[in-house]
C-alpha cells in the first residue's frame, strides 16, 4: 500500500481549530510535512488564489466513474489530477513503490501556478477533453449526477486520494450555482484536508471545479445573494430530494452541504461531517480538550491547581533534564515528573492517578505513544533526510502549541502567583551543586516510585469521605438480607466490625432515613479507626434525627480526632443544648459559633448540676481534649469511668487522651482494659501501635498495627502509620508487602 | 486556643514529646533547626510561624533568632498530611504544596517519623 494512505489512513477528517489528523500516523506526516493549516484561516474565505490547471497532453480523463478513487483502482490513485508538467506527473508513477518521498512531493511540490489571460482557452481545451471520455455513468438527471461527483470528491478525500477530476455531461449550472459550488467547496475542503497545505487543497479544489466547470479564480465575490433564483432552487431541491421517495437525492453530501448552509457556520459541516463519517476518539477528545483551553480563563481552585501542578512539574523537569547524570535521567523520579508535566498524571487531593477528563487527556497519552513508538519505527520505514527534519518540526509544532497555551494572560496571571520559578530554581540550583550525593538521589528517586504505586494502588479510593459523603463498599452480601440491621447490630455486638459495616450498609441503602441504622454505621466505624466514615455516617444519622445526643457527641468526639475544633465544638454544645436536664443551661445565641469557654464553663454547669452523670464528665473530657488540657481531660474521664467502669470506649478514650499527653505507659494500661471488654476494638489495637511507636518501639508498634488492620484493612491511616514504623524499624523489606496491602505476609511476619 | 490550626496540637504533642526518651533520641540523630510557616488555607497568606527544634529539643513560636537549616512553607493540611504519613514529603514538594528555603540534605531529613502520632478518642 502506498505511503500516503499509511500516512493519512482514513478518515482524514480533523477537527476545526486543530492541525492534526485524527490518525496519529496523520499526525505525524503532518509534523513531518510541516502542512499544518490551520482552521482558523477558513473563518474567513481563503485569499490564495487559485490555481487553474494547465493542459497537459498526458492528462488523464479515463477516471472511471463507478470506481470512485480509493477503492479498487488502487494503483492509480496517485496520479496526479491536475496539469502539471510531465516531469512532476512522471514522478508520481512511482508512488504505488510505497516510498514516503512521493507523498513528501506530493504534498509539498508546489502545483503549477498558471495565471494570465488564456483561462478561458484553457477551460475550453479541457471541456473538450472530457466530453471526448463521457462515461455513461455520469447519465441521470443534472442534479444526481453532481450529487455523486460531490460524494466521490469527500470519498477521495476520505481516502487520502487526491481527486480526479472526471469529465461530466453539461449540468447547466447558473452562476450562482457554481458560486455556490465554488465557495463551499473550498470551505469544505479544508476541514477534509486540514492537514494539507494550502496549495494541496487548491489543488483538490479545482480538481472538483475544473470538471464542473467553473473557475476557481472567480470565487470569493462575496457571499451568495438572494439574487440566484436557480441556486435557491437547487437548494429547494436538494432538500426536498432528502425525503423519503427521492433515493437519488439521498446523499449525505447533500445534506451536509444544506445542514451548513442553514447554520450559516462553517464549522458546522465539520461537525456533520464527523457524526455522520465518524471520527476516531482522538479527535473530539482533541475538540474537548481545545474547549476547556478556550474556557482557561474561567478556570478556578482544583483545576488551576492542577495547571500549576503540571506547569511546575514542567519546569522541575527542564531543569532536571539538566542533570547529566545517566543514573537520575534513567530513574523514576525524572519519568514520574515528565510525566506529571505533560499532565498524564494528576494529583487529586493527596493522591496521584492517571489523568482521566481533565486537561490534555488521552490527548497527552496519544502523543507520548506516538513518541514512544516513533523513533525506531520511523528510523525504521524512512531512514531519510526527511525523518530529522520533520522530527524537529513536530518538537517545535508541540513546544508552539505549549506556548500557545501558556500565553494566556489570565492564567499566566493566575500562576504567577504561586512562585513556581522560585522553588524549582532552588531545586535546580541544589541539585545543580551535587546537593543529593550519589545516594539521596536514589532515595529519592525511590520514594517516588514507592509512593507512586502506593498512590496508584489505592487511588480508587477515598476521596469523598473527607468532605463528609459516605463511601459505601463495592460489593456488599448483606444487600437483600432480610433484616440487615438485626444482623448488623449482632455482628457488631460479636465484634466483627467490618462485617457489621457491610450489613449496616445494607440497612441504610434500604431504609436510607433509618437513623439508627446511620448512627450505628458510624459508631461502627469509629471503634473501627475510621473517623472520616463514621463523621459522614452520624451526618446521615443527625439529618433524620436531629437531637439524638449519642449521635451528636459521636460526632463531636470524631472532629476532635479529626482536630477540626469548631465543629467539633458546635456538635459539643448543640449535644447540650438537646439534653432533656441541661438544655435551659445553652442559650440557643450562642449555637451558630460557641466559644470554646462559654462550652466548657456550661459544661461544668452541668456537671455540677448532676456530678453523678458519666456521660456530661465524657463531654467534658473531649472538651478538655480540644482544648489540650489534658490533666483536666484525663480527670473527667476518670470520673465518668468510676460511674460506667465498663464502658470500653470509655477505657480507650481515656488511652488516648494518656497517649496525646505523652504518658505512654498509662495509656497502653487504659488501652488494655478497652482491649479486656472488646477484643476487636480496632480503633484501641491501633491506638496501641501509636503509643509504643511515640515511645520509639517501632517492633512493638508494628505487631498492633498489623492486628488492627487484619481487622479492618480499610483503616488508611493504621496503614500509613506502619508504613513509618517499618522504616523506623529498617524493615524496608516489609514495604511492599504494605504498599500491596498484603496481610498475609505482614501477619506471618509480625505475630502478636 | 491561642492558634486556630489543626497543626496546632500535633506540635503541642511535639512539644512534649521531645522531652520523652523517644524526642530526645530524636534530637541526637537529627540535630537540625527546622521552621515551619503554616497557613490556614493558602502558602503564605496569614502564616504561623513554629520552630522545630531539634537541636534543642524545643518547639517554639514565632520565627527562628538565626538561621534554620530548612524552613517549609506549607497549609494546615498538608502539613498534618506530611506529619501523619498521608502525604510523601517529596510529593508535597512536586506539588508545590510544600515549598522549602535553606538545604535541601537538612529537608530530606524532615520526615513523618519525627513527629508523634495523635491517638484517637
């Protein structure tokens, strides 16, 4: 097959606005050829002027008329449509060898420019020349027989082929009609032939002209007037023929032609053009991505972010591709951050994943493939002079296009802002000056490629649970049970707290106003060691029922691990303000912001009130722990333990509060005890793992770790803290086994 | 409540917990002076300046009488991020959601394990 048609493939079709085939290998011959015209440029009707055809005694007229260019014939394709001399025409005999340097002339060989007065001569030596190979299959109605022609000029185009020119019975085209002919074809011409050069595409044009006839050299004499009865006529007709009954007149051509012409947008043919002939993914992604670049400018918080994500990752990897170093160019590090650069990885949040809809998208992918795949395969098939040039064209087309995308002014406005120059200088600088030494840099490197998987490995996950949406589990058995929450509030009871998630779930997808179904959700989950789930379950709780003082000191413990103050505090107070006995205390002013004074001063109102109450002692102790008091915390827990000396969450709550006081010991004692009345108390094992790590047993802290997480292997931040632990411990031999999450050989390992 | 920060109280526990066997192991094989700017929301806008000082054993206030071996700008919650094991450093630093003055040996240093951990209630 010949270069070409690998070169332009298909549907050569691309999108407005765009200089690219939507066939990468299009693409790439674009980049190669240096042809990008550019869409813009039609909003407007091209000026060059056109090139009419000169006579040539070895033109060809044969062009059959059923086997429309690109399909069978196929050996012929190449032949040249127009007049040039014969040197040029001989040329392309040879393009059926396949060899990428006809496509190269084809393209860039300028067509003949014949201007001066003897057009009109020329037109007629030409007619004559067709009339002579009438084929009978251009017979029919005037009318059917331009549709065709039409449709067999976008097939060649479709295919890649350049046109033939084909001799046609007299159609008694108007004026108009052929202005009409004439200017839309050339508007059209360059969305079938974006990725062609401007003399290309004249040369298709009047290829299509030629045969019918009209000169290309009259074009643009304005836009088509009310003045052409026959052309609104032909319109008229053209349109009626799309109905149903008229099958002659049933041709897309048609009906693109007319869709434009009521839009009175050019762009709009395009459009119709892709629907209707389809195009691959690439090029409306390409649309896609061309849209939300239009819009920069109304771009704010996350994506600008992400911008500036890129743009610094850009820049870091300028400056690191600096570093000669094989070693730090080979590494990770460098690919992680190209990678970042060109937006094939985004950061959300705290996490790193492929992108997906933003910004350049596959667009980016699609082009590192390319790249990737290019060189050898291009070293490979042209092992030309072509290849260097046309590489440094399509680098230059890319940095251009990076350019283009950076001038804009709000966002350049926006971005500085941020002072990426001066870190990356710094970093530049530093690493300029040997500051890593032969090693850290492969720390580094090797962080990067650790936290790179880990991020990939979980980036699923968790993302909605920190503004407080519930997350509910993929795959749920307890979905059609008939009682999920009986047995929820049995599995809980047992202690098998991941299990009683799952079927307190079930509940709540079923009976999504059950408040005690939400409240025990998120009771579950903080004994779970999940504070972010069980916040966003007491929220769905709270919402249903709204003065339930379990939930609401539920939800103002969790804010306070959570260190989120003001929430917590409002929950804290709004818990007294719903008590039955102490609600007179709260005044209802002080409920939109408490202070935290006014809490802990009404609070010992209270407490005063009834000292025999535990659970108003419990409210105290986490307002003390808000407020970092924590002899005073440890106090009150104390109290409420002589009164409820049972309650295990009690027990850890008093832990906790030894713990964040930095008495160690104590609190493993109070964990112990939690631990004694609730052997799965998730959240009291990992507690256990903290203290011991915050006393530098790092060995210890990592068996407590591992327990807690064989209970519960969603507990993120248990998986975060032993990750640090096992450096702690220099066991990085145990780092995959936690960044793969696996259990297993975590548990054989570190037994309790 | 002198500080609105969350970070606020991971240095408190700093505080304190460099006066444990554990911090002052710390302070041995670390011996840098790190200053830590902390926004409620945005790098550099309303920042609360701390001093992590791990040649003293000290948390401090307030900006540093000296030089700092490092010093990280960073929001509240990037900050408790890194500090808890959530966010790489280094990921922050790509980010540009930690941005570092001084050396960048000193920076590497400054890792999750020097800080403790905030149990749970």
């Amino acid at each position: 097959m010949a270069m070409r048609d690998l070169v332009t493939g298909g549907a050569a079709c691309a999108v407005p606005g765009t200089a690219s085939s939507s066939n990468p290998l299009g693409a790439f011959a674009n980049a190669i050829l240096g042809s990008s015209s550019k869409a813009q440029e039609i909003k407007g009707l091209p000026g060059a002027a056109v090139n009419v055809p000169g006579p040539s005694s070895d033109f060809r007229t044969e062009a059959p008329l059923t086997t429309l260019p690109g399909l069978e014939n196929e050996g012929q394709q190449h032949q040249q449509p127009y007049g040039q001399n014969s040197e040029f025409l001989s040329g392309f005999r040879s393009a059926d060898h396949g060899v990428l340097g006809d496509a190269w002339n084809e393209v860039h060989q300028p067509p003949l420019h014949i201007r001066g007065g003897d057009t009109e001569a020329r037109f007629q030596e030409f007619e004559q020349i067709y009339n002579r190979g009438v084929p009978p299959t251009w017979d029919g109605p005037p009318q059917g027989v331009l549709s065709r022609f039409l449709h067999s000029f976008v097939d060649s185009g479709r295919a890649g082929v350049p046109f033939r020119p084909a001799a046609l019975p007299v159609l008694g085209l108007s004026e108009g009609d052929k202005q009409c002919i004439r200017d839309r074809s050339f508007i059209m011409a360059h969305h079938i032939f974006a990725d062609k050069n401007e003399e290309y595409i004249n040369a298709q044009v009047n290829a299509l002209l030629h045969s019918l006839d009209i000169d290309g050299n009259q074009r643009l004499k304005g836009p088509m007037r009310g003045s052409y009865p026959e052309l609104e006529e032909y319109w008229t007709e053209s349109q009626v023929a799309l109905r149903p009954g008229m099958p002659n007149f049933a041709d897309k051509w048609v009906s693109e032609f007319s869709q434009q012409r009521e839009s009175g947008d050019p762009e709009a043919w395009a459009r119709s053009f892709e629907q209707q002939h389809g195009v691959n993914g690439w090029a409306s992604e390409f649309e896609q991505e061309h849209s939300q670049l239009a819009s920069i400018d109304q771009m704010s918080g996350a994506n600008m972010y992400q911008i500036a994500a890129m743009e610094q990752s850009r820049m870091l990897a300028n400056t690191l591709a600096q570093n000669t170093d094989p070693k730090f160019q080979n590494s990770k590090f460098l690919q992680f951050v190209s990678k970042m650069s060109r937006g094939e990885l985004i950061v959300d949040e705290n996490q790193i994943k492929p992108a997906t809809s933003s910004l350049t998208d596959d667009w980016a992918n699609e082009y590192q493939g390319q790249y990737n795949a290019g060189p050898s395969y291009w070293a490979d098939q042209f092992a030309n002079e072509e290849l260097s040039r046309g590489k440094d064209k399509w680098v230059n087309e890319f940095v251009k296009e990076n350019q283009q995308q950076g001038s804009d002014d709000q966002w350049v406005n926006e971005f500085s802002k941020l002072h990426v120059q001066d870190w990356t200088d710094e970093f530049g600088k530093q690493v300029a000056e040997g500051a890593f030494g032969e090693s850290t840099a492969d720390d580094w490197a090797n962080a990067y490629d650790k936290y790179l998987d880990e991020q990939l490995f979980t980036s699923k996950k968790r993302s909605n649970a920190s503004r407080g949406v519930y997350e509910f589990s993929d795959m749920n058995p307890y979905v059609g049970h008939p009682n999920p929450l009986r047995e929820g509030q049995e599995l809980f009871r047992k202690g098998l707290l991941s299990e009683a998630v799952l079927a307190l779930e079930a509940e709540v997808l079923k009976n999504p106003d059950n408040a005690e179904g939400w409240r025990l959700l998120g009771i579950t989950h903080a004994e779970n060691d999940d504070d972010q789930q069980a916040i966003a379950a007491m929220m769905r709780a709270q919402e249903v029922d709204p003065t339930n003082l379990e939930v609401l000191l539920a939800l103002g413990v969790s804010h306070t691990n959570e260190l989120e103050q003001p929430e917590a505090l409002k929950y804290l107070y709004s818990w007294l303000q719903n008590h039955p006995k102490y609600g007179a205390l709260a005044p209802p002013e002080l409920a939109d912001s408490p202070y935290y004074a006014d809490v802990a001063r009404l609070f010992n109102e209270a407490a005063q009130m009834s000292p025999d109450d535990a659970d108003v002692h419990i409210v105290l102790g986490v307002l003390y722990n808000l407020s970092r008091e924590y002899d005073r915390a440890i106090e009150s827990f104390q109290t409420a333990l002589k009164l409820k000396p049972r309650d295990y969450s009690l027990w850890n709550k008093l832990g906790a509060t030894q713990a964040n006081s930095i008495q160690s010991a104590d609190a493993i004692l109070a964990y112990q005890q939690a631990l004694d009345l609730k052997p799965n108390y998730v959240r009291a094992w990992a507690n256990m793992g903290i203290s011991y790590a915050n006393q530098g047993l790092y060995e210890e802290s990592i068996r407590y770790y591992v327990r807690a997480l064989a209970m519960n292997p969603k507990a993120d931040s248990a998986w975060q803290y032993l990750k640090i632990s096992l450096s702690c411990a220099s066991r990085n031999d145990m780092f995959e086994a936690c960044d793969t999450r696996n259990l297993d050989i975590l548990q054989k390992e570190f037994p309790l | 409540m002198e500080s609105s920060l969350k970070s606020a109280a991971l240095l408190e526990q700093m505080k304190v917990h460099l006066s444990t066997d554990a911090g002052k192991e710390l302070t041995k094989k670390i011996g840098l002076v790190y200053q830590l700017n902390i926004a409620p929301k945005k790098i550099g806008v309303e920042e609360e300046i701390f001093v992590v000082d791990l040649k003293e054993g000290k948390v401090t206030k307030g900006a540093y009488a000296g030089k700092p071996d490092a010093t990280f700008s960073f929001t509240d919650k990037d900050f408790l991020s890194i500090a808890t094991g959530k966010m790489n450093p280094q990921i922050a630093f790509i980010r540009g959601a930690m941005k570092i003055k001084g050396s960048i040996i000193a920076a590497q240093k400054f890792t999750p394990d020097i800080f403790p951990k905030p149990s749970k209630l």
